[in-house]
C-alpha cells in the first residue's frame, strides 16, 4: 500500500469518527477521547491489514511453487 492511499484512508476514518461528534453536541467528553484513541488504532489496523495480506500472498505462492514440483506443502 502506497503511504498516499494510507493518509487518505487515515483521513476518511478521520471523518467517520468525527462525523458523530457533529451531529450531536450531547456526547460527552468520554467519547471524544475515544475518537481520538480510534483514530490511530485504525490505522494501525490498515498498516497490519497490508502486511497480512503481503504474507499471506507470499504463503500462497510458497505453497503453489511446491505442489508444483509434487510436495504437498501445508
């Protein structure tokens, strides 16, 4: 993932959690600490996203290169 379409994935999770917050000014402070604990948290959560999906194309062309040469590779 290209860091350009982190920020912008960043800036749209940033939009999602604020938009409740505008919508209602009953909320209480609690939940605005909340949002901005979330918001690093969720792009932690799209970083490891990447990274799970890398290895896990990794695992399958591993897998695919030895059943290739006969091994059943599990």
């Amino acid at each position: 993932m290209k860091e350009g379409e982190l920020k912008k994935k960043s800036s749209i999770a940033k939009l999602v959690l604020l938009k409740p917050q505008a919508e209602s000014s009953t909320r209480t402070t609690g939940f605005r600490n909340l949002s901005s604990l979330t918001e690093p948290l969720l792009t932690n959560m799209i970083k490891m996203g990447s990274y799970c999906r890398k290895q896990a194309q990794k695992e399958m062309s591993r897998a695919t290169a030895m059943t290739d040469l006969g091994i059943i590779y599990l």
